[in-house]
C-alpha cells in the first residue's frame, strides 16, 4: 500500500474516531438529561447549517455543517426574568439585553406541561450530574481505549535480544571510525557476540529481563564473566569483560539524570557495546489505571499552562523559533500526527494502529480535563454556575433567610462570549501554526 494512502486512512481512521468521541461527549449529557425528565429538543453534531436531521419522539437529532463540536439543547436553560416572573421583552445596557434575549430563546419552547421539566429547575446536584455526563463519558472512552492498547497490543519493552553491537569503545561526545587503528574492540564485539542472539545466561545465572541483564554488566566492570546466548536455535557460550566506562544517570522515569545547572549526570559503570531490540509485551488490567493517571497528568499540566503554551505557538508560528513538541496542537495536527504514523511502513502495522489508539486515548483525556475548565460555555462553568447556585441557597437557609432561587447564568452571557471568541482564536492560531510549522513529534 501506498504511503499516501496510508497517511489518508490514519488521518480518516482519527478523524472519525473524533467524531465518534464528540457524539458519545454530548450522549453523556443526553441521557442524564432524558432520565431527569427535562425536555431535550435537539441533539447535534457540529455547527452552523443542518446537514441532516430526523426527529424522534420530542427531540431533534442531526448533524451540522461544521464538524468542531456538538451540543445538546435543553429547555429552560436559564430562568425567567425575577422582576415579573416572565421575560423583558427589552432593556437598555447591552450585557442586560444580552440575558434577556437568552431567556427568551431559552422560554420560547416551553410549552403547556413543561413547567416541570425545564433545566433551571432542577436540584443543584442533577445539573451537576448532566453537565459532568460529557466529560465523564470522555474519560470512560479514554480509559477504554487505554485498556484496549495496554492489554491487546501491549507497550514497547526492551527484550533480552540483541539489536546492535558497537564495534568500538567510545568516549563520551566522541567519535572513533570503526575502520581506523583507534578503534578499540568493545567487550561485546570481541567476545563475538551478534545481532539477533538472545542472552540466555550471564555470569551462570538465567536471564529473564533486559533491565536484570543491564544492573549485573553494570557491576561486573573489570570481570571476565560467562554469557550464554541462543543463536540460530543452537546455545552458543562465550565470556566478556565488561569494562568501565562514563554513562548518563538515568532516572526512574527512564530519562538522564541533570544537574541544577542542567549539565547530565554521569557514573562509571560496566560496559558491554550491545543495545535490546524491542517488542510490544501485553500489560495487565492493573496497569491500565496508573497509565491512565499518569496521561491525565500530563496533560492537566499542558492545559493550566495553556496561555503561555499558546503565546510559545504563536512565537514559533511567526519566526524561526521550533515548536514545543509536548505543546497544544488543533485537530488539524492530530489528524498530521495520525497520518505520519500510519504511513510509516518500517514500524510493525501492530505498532501503528496501536499508536492511533493510545493518540485517540488521549485525545479523549485532554477533552474532558479541558471541558472541566470553570469557565462558561464549557461544561465545568455550568458546574460551576451549579455549585455556586447550591452554596447561596445553603447559606440564605443558613441565615434565615428566603431561597434565592436559581441562579440566572444568563447574566454570564458577556464572559461566555469573551471566552468563545478566545478559544475560536486559539484554534485559528493552533490550526495555522499546525500547516506552516507543524511539530516534529518524531524528530
């Protein structure tokens, strides 16, 4: 198959993989929703012009010109006017003009027999519960897919094969040629140790992992050890002489160890000159959750630094200066990402879709961390709107005093939109700098 068509079936296979996580995002409100008995009109996916719609019982299902979110409408999303228990049909001020016409988009499918089945009238604890639904259910499809990846296709994992041997000993930041008389035989390539022998036995003792393998070589510097390796079907028996030499510290997290100053740690070590090869080993369920807390992690991370992330996107957008690869990309770069890894025909095709699938993982983690977000007209400021509404009850009961009742967020309209227009120009500026400077997330 060709690369071209490769990178086009990674791009579609993400591309729909969003738009199925986006449909089950806005499920996840619809059916708390339908079950608290609030009259749900419209269920769409996307924005702007309705492609197609088909109504079924007192809702309205379809999908819309512009695949970049969806949305479900509820009625009675803010309350009616306090002043005279309805709807002003005017005010002067624009931010009062702007709640007035809320409410009456919000009120004008009320009909007879909806009165108790409108949003605002619900207990603080069922609105939380409908505006956590999307969110939620992202976390549920990331977690899914996280399971699907972690145990069908495994992680990669340095097996006890060889993959290289290094012909000469090397200083660190040198370099020697292999053909040249300053070439000094590592120990590996002098015992006549090969590409594919897979070490059996090291020093007498079985060998199980590449890890195990790495901390007795890095012990036995100076030693002349035996080493068994199996070679073609046939044992083949040798000895070694690790020697010592200079190494980077690596951490817990599998990185080099730095200084203060930023300058890489190093200690003297054994040294044999081979490298593992590499496979994709199955992980159990237990493994799934860490896994999945650990991306949560990093991508809250990523999220709370968001505005100088994006000033750094947009520096890099418009000079010479590289993109962050561990920055914020827009849905064109994951659909560039998607079709880069499936056009690369040297990696296993397992290896591939598994990497499409932990892509979507986290895609799906980052979308519901980012709708948690306390700001209207993301789900977190509903929660928020929610959570404030519970607390001034709770306190006017406190103090004796009259329910307020619910809290009119349509008075948070002017910050929504202000909001809105900052995330449409954060995706206008992710989406350019994706096109004429992508990330070179594969160096």
């Amino acid at each position: 198959m060709s690369p071209v068509l490769l990178f086009i079936l990674g791009v579609v296979f993400v591309a729909i993989g969003v738009a199925v996580s986006i449909a089950l995002h806005e499920v996840g409100h619809l059916v708390p929703a339908k079950l608290f008995k609030v009259r749900v009109t419209k269920y769409m996916i996307g924005f702007g012009p309705t492609l197609w719609s088909r109504k079924k019982g007192e809702t309205e299902y379809g999908f819309k010109a512009l695949p970049l979110g969806g949305y479900v409408s509820m009625i009675g999303m803010y309350p009616p006017n306090k002043e005279d228990g309805g709807v002003r049909p005017s005010s002067t001020g624009m931010f009062q003009t702007l709640a007035t016409e809320a409410r009456s988009v919000a009120h004008e499918e009320v009909g007879p027999g909806d009165e108790g089945r409108v949003f605002y009238k619900l207990p603080v604890w069922k609105k939380i519960i409908i505006m956590l639904g999307g969110p939620a259910m992202n976390m549920v499809i990331g977690l899914v897919l996280l399971a699907v990846l972690l145990m069908g296709f495994g992680v990669a994992q340095a097996t006890t094969t060889i993959s290289d041997v290094s012909k000469c000993q090397v200083a660190a930041g040198e370099t020697v040629d292999p053909d040249s008389a300053d070439c000094k035989l590592t120990p590996a390539a002098a015992a006549g140790l090969q590409p594919n022998d897979k070490v059996t036995s090291f020093d007498g003792k079985p060998v199980t992992s590449w890890d195990e393998l790495t901390s007795w070589i890095r012990s036995s510097a100076g030693r002349e050890v035996p080493i068994t390796v199996e070679r073609n079907g046939a044992s083949v028996e040798t000895t070694v002489t690790p020697v010592l030499s200079s190494r980077p510290v690596i951490g817990t997290d599998g990185r080099p160890e730095q200084d203060a100053n930023g300058v890489l740690k190093y200690q003297e070590v054994g040294f044999l000159g081979i490298g593992a090869q590499s496979a994709l080993v199955p992980q159990p369920a237990s493994a799934v959750l860490p896994m999945a807390g650990e991306n949560i992690k990093q991508i809250s991370g990523v999220i709370f630094n968001l505005p100088a992330r994006v000033v750094g996107v947009a520096k890099a957008a418009f000079s010479e200066e590289p993109r962050d690869p561990n920055g914020p990309i827009s849905v064109v770069g994951v659909g560039r990402v998607a079709g880069e890894v499936a056009a690369m025909e040297q990696v296993p095709l397992q290896a591939r879709i598994g990497t499409l699938i932990g892509l979507l993982a986290g895609l799906n983690f980052a979308l519901a961390i980012f709708n948690l977000i306390p700001l209207l007209p993301l789900d977190g400021g509903h929660v928020a709107g929610a959570l404030y509404e519970g607390a001034r009850r709770r306190l006017a009961k406190l103090r004796g005093k009259p329910d307020p009742g619910a809290f009119d967020i349509a008075k948070l309209l002017p910050v929504t939109y202000v909001v809105a227009a900052l995330l449409l120009c954060m995706s206008v500026l992710l989406i350019y700098a994706d096109i004429v400077k992508p990330v070179n997330i594969f160096g």
